[in-house]
C-alpha cells in the first residue's frame, strides 16, 4: 500500500500527525489516545498497515477494501475462483453477496 494512502485513511478516521521523527511520523488517535509510528518508506507492506491500524485502535479498514474488491470480481465473473470463495467465506459474506447478485 502506498504510504499516502494509509495516511489518507487513517487522517479520514481521525489520526492526526502528533510530530516527525528521523525515521517514522508519529501518528495519533484522539479518540482512543493511542500513537503509533508510520515510516517514511513509498509503499508500506500490508501486514505493517494492519500492525498500525492495530496499535491506533482501528479496526477492520483494509478487509473492507479487500471483501469490497472481490465483490467486484464475483460480480464481474459467472464463477469465483476458489480461494475467492473461501477469502468471501472467511470475511462471512459470501451467502450475503451471492443474494445480493
């Protein structure tokens, strides 16, 4: 994920920058007071995105963009592939969206 996007989701939740570091920008959550560093690197790994997420008490942002992506898919192809299906099933949507379609 490219660094500007978690900056932009995590500004859209309410995290403001607190102040620079040499290395990370510190972030803060006003709501639950919580801070977490965010390094300065161009794209940021999945996995650490959660790690921030986590540590900032929010939950859940990118299993939404992932289950919105492969709501998308289904919809765009007659049949899912079957990891598509067990991802859908792991996030508890997949009977809810093949309704819905």
């Amino acid at each position: 994920m490219k660094r500007h996007e978690l900056i932009r989701e995590l500004v859209k939740e309410g995290c403001y920058l607190r102040r620079h570091g040499k290395k990370h920008d510190i972030y803060i959550n006003p709501k639950s007071g919580k801070k977490a560093p965010v390094p300065r690197h161009s794209e940021i790994k999945e996995s650490l995105c959660e790690l921030i997420r986590r540590q900032l008490g929010l939950k859940g942002l990118s299993c939404k963009k992932l289950l919105g992506s492969l709501v998308q898919t289904a919809a765009a192809a007659s049949q899912c592939t079957k990891r598509q299906r067990q991802l859908l099933r792991s996030f508890g949507g997949w009977y809810e969206i093949q309704r819905r379609f």
